[in-house]
C-alpha cells in the first residue's frame, strides 16, 4: 500500500518528465520531502556531526536539503542533514530501537504510528520547550512523540461532465447513487474511507470521532458493487482520468494534477475533506540526540520553506505564518489555507492509532469478501 510521502515522490518525477519543473526544481522540492540525497562517506566523515532524517523516497543521490537541511545547517555550523530514502515503516522503527542499534535520528511517519509506536515506549517525546508548538496551526499538528511540518487531505474529486446539473458536495452525495449514479473509486484501505462513510451516516463532522467502525464498514459495504479501490497515487488518478469511476476519494495532490490537465472537468471538492498530518518522530536511542529537537523546530518555523514546498507538489504548510505568505493562485490548492481547513475535518491520529490495525483488517475483508 503506497504511503501520500511515496507517492510525492512519484508525482515530483511525472511532473519533471512532463517537461513541468527543471530538474534543479525537482530536486530541491524532492529534498524538501526528505527525499534528498545521502552524502558520500567521505564527505559524511569530515562533518562535525550529522543528523539523518529518513523518508520514503527510495531515490538516493537525488538531492539535497534546501528547504529544511541547508536552512538547518546555515543555522548550526559543523551539522548536516543527511537523507536516507529506505523507508521509515512503523516495523522497521520498532525493530531497529529494540534491537538497540538506532541508526537514524527523524522520520516521515504519520500520527497514528506516532500514537502506536509512543505508547510502546519506541519514540522520544516531542520536547516543547524546544519545538513551539504556535509554529503549527492546530493540535493535530503538535503530538506528544511527533509534529508536523506539513499536511495532505483526502477530498472527494468528481468529473463534472457526468453531472450537468451539478455534482456531489458531501459525502453523503457520494453515497448516493440515486442521485450519482455511477462507479466510486475508494483507498484499499480504513484509514480516511471509514471517516467518510461515517460523515455519510450523518455524524456531526465536528464530533465525529469515535468512529462506529461496525456502522461504517457496513455503509461500505453498501456501495461495494459499485466502487473500486485504488493503492497508489498514480492508480487513483487514472481510474478518474478514464472514467473507470465517476467520483472518488484521492489525495489533494491528484485531485491537483486532475484538475490542471482537464481544464477543469475533474472538480475537487474541499468541503469534508480529511485534513491529515505529516507527522515526524525521532526514535529512542537515536544518535543525533536533543540536536534533532532543534531540526524539528526549525522544519515547523521555516513558514517560507514550507510554501516552498506547497507551490512544488501542493504538500500543505503548516506553519501559521504561511497562510499570508502563499501566492493567490495557489491558495485554492493548499489544504490549510484558513477557508479550505474550515470546511475539513482533522483526522483524530489518536483514535486510529488505537483502531488501526482492527479496522483495516475488518475493512479488508469487506473489501476482498
């Protein structure tokens, strides 16, 4: 299953083969994702000290850190930020702090394995005296094993050609086949699929967690014939782009590309949407020790970086500063701009990171029953 960080990496490149962003562009916005690359050995040793943050990139010697590295190391001399794309997974943190050789110091996670893996005692609090927690917009983006630098949302995406008289708003237009009729396109997956088959039961989105995840498989399963599931970015985007399925739930980022290259047909709908973390957390025991403390906090402050970062892939900033300073035409495409985030619902990390792995198994096998 292809995580949002993965498949940023993959639209960096389609955007650079499509002649979309020079190559210089594509590697500074890869190394903002943390997909940069790793230093050579030689030149690793001669630093002072270095910190390694992990990512899931799977493309070394790409890039470099301009947005969070360099910024970071202009700030401390004698440090560099070395990248490592093989893939941060909640397992292979876990086995690396319990085996008791840590080899690297911040991670590309989520919050629900932030929640998970911190109550088993495998991260480092998040120390905010250090980190400010005014340097993101909300709680969501702050946790107590890991924060946020920047954000993604599931939203709903309908081709507008099939729906003359106007297309689906909410999740309970999507729903409804009556209505709209036509094939659903779904993540092969609970986590944002049982959210808004919950918000289709008609729960407040303001108080939508906890989730009745019996209630929502079931809704679901309602619409099972009639849906297909997608596991990559670049999957979601075809089956909409062929009319495979009228109407879905993607990522914002290819809701993004959809949209361009249709000149409007395909219409992304920000109401509902699910506004999701991109959480880092710092395993136990890592080498880089209170200095990764320091990394975190200038990768939540550096509001320009993070709008960087926005205007390359449409990866939300975070910081509250970053609202003022987006350019106008890409306000309509970042997920936390103040009249966009109003209208979402922030996923509650917390309660999946209690649910997850019962939900998605239950889901699965809905899915594949």
């Amino acid at each position: 299953m292809q995580s949002f960080q993965q498949d940023c990496v993959e639209l960096a490149f389609e955007k650079f083969r499509r002649g979309q962003v020079s190559r210089r562009t594509l590697l500074s916005g890869l190394a903002a994702l943390g997909a940069g690359t790793a230093l050579a050995p030689g030149e690793a040793a001669a630093q002072e000290r270095q910190l390694v943050m992990v990512n899931w990139g799977g493309i070394a010697n790409q890039g470099f850190g301009r947005f969070y590295g360099e910024p970071f190391a202009a700030a401390n001399p004698g440090v560099r930020v070395v990248q490592d794309s093989t893939g941060p997974s909640a397992g292979r943190i876990r086995s690396m702090v319990e085996s008791g050789r840590v080899t690297w110091d911040i991670c590309d996670s989520s919050a629900t394995s932030s929640y998970l893996l911190g109550g088993m005692n495998l991260l480092n609090k998040v120390d905010y005296s250090v980190v400010k927690r005014e340097d993101v917009i909300g709680p969501t983006f702050a946790l107590e094993h890991g924060a946020a630098p920047y954000s993604f949302s599931n939203v709903l995406v309908y081709d507008s050609s099939k729906f003359p008289n106007g297309g689906p708003q909410s999740w309970a237009d999507f729903w409804d086949l009556q209505r709209f009729p036509g094939t659903r396109l779904l993540r092969r997956d609970a986590a944002g699929a049982l959210d808004a088959a919950q918000m289709a039961l008609g729960k407040d989105p303001a108080n939508l967690y906890p989730l009745d995840i019996r209630a929502c498989i079931a809704k679901v399963r309602e619409i099972r014939r009639n849906c297909v599931f997608w596991t990559s970015g670049s999957e979601s985007e075809q089956f909409i782009r062929t009319g495979e399925a009228v109407m879905g739930q993607i990522w914002h980022t290819r809701a993004k590309v959809l949209e361009a290259e249709s000149n409007g047909r395909f219409k992304r709908v920000w109401n509902q949407g699910i506004l999701q973390p991109g959480i880092f957390v710092n395993p136990r025991g890592n080498p880089g020790g209170d200095l990764v403390q320091k990394l975190l906090a200038s990768m939540l402050a550096n509001a320009e970086a993070q709008v960087g970062l926005l205007q390359f892939l449409g990866n939300g900033p975070t910081n509250p500063r970053a609202a003022a300073l987006v350019p106008a035409e890409f306000r309509q495409y970042n997920p936390t701009d103040p009249a966009n985030a109003r209208v979402q619902v922030a996923q509650d990390g917390r309660w999946w990171g209690q649910n997850y792995a019962q939900a998605n198994a239950d889901y699965i096998d809905m899915v594949t029953g």
